[in-house]
C-alpha cells in the first residue's frame, strides 16, 4: 500500500500542477486578447480620424483645382472673343 500510496500523491500532484498551470496561461491568453481588442479600438480611431483628414484635403484640392478650372475657362472665352 506504501508505494501505491506514493504514486496516487504524484498522480494528484501532477493532475493538480497541470490544472494550476492550464489557469494560469488562460490567464494570461486572455489578458493578451484584451490588450489586442484595446489596441484594436484604438486603431479604429485613428483609422476613423485619418480618412476624414484625408477627405477633408481632397476635397479641398479638388475645390482648388475646379476653382482654377473655372478661372482658366473663363480667361480662354475672354481670348476668344477678341
């Protein structure tokens, strides 16, 4: 009964070791998961705030480029009348 004893406590032990150390990197896989969904939120504004700068400037080169358009039309009638 001695030795049977012996290896039922290193089964147990083993058994509760494994379990200490599946918790532990569960643990630690989920703290990873919310550190990249944080990350992942924070990518996302700034994904959000960079494609409005970037409308925001080709609108405003297309309303240069209409505006200097219009102009240049205007001077070739101009020319053309005369």
């Amino acid at each position: 009964m001695d030795l049977k004893d012996k290896i039922v406590g290193l089964a147990l032990v083993a058994l509760i070791s494994l379990v200490g150390w599946n918790l532990k990197t569960t643990w630690e896989m989920k703290e990873a998961v919310f550190k990249l969904q944080q990350g992942q939120v924070i990518l996302s504004q700034q994904m959000k705030k960079n494609t409005n700068f970037i409308k925001k400037q080709v609108k405003k080169l297309t309303s240069r480029t209409n505006k200097k358009n219009k102009i240049n039309k205007k001077k070739k009638r101009k020319s053309n009348v005369k």
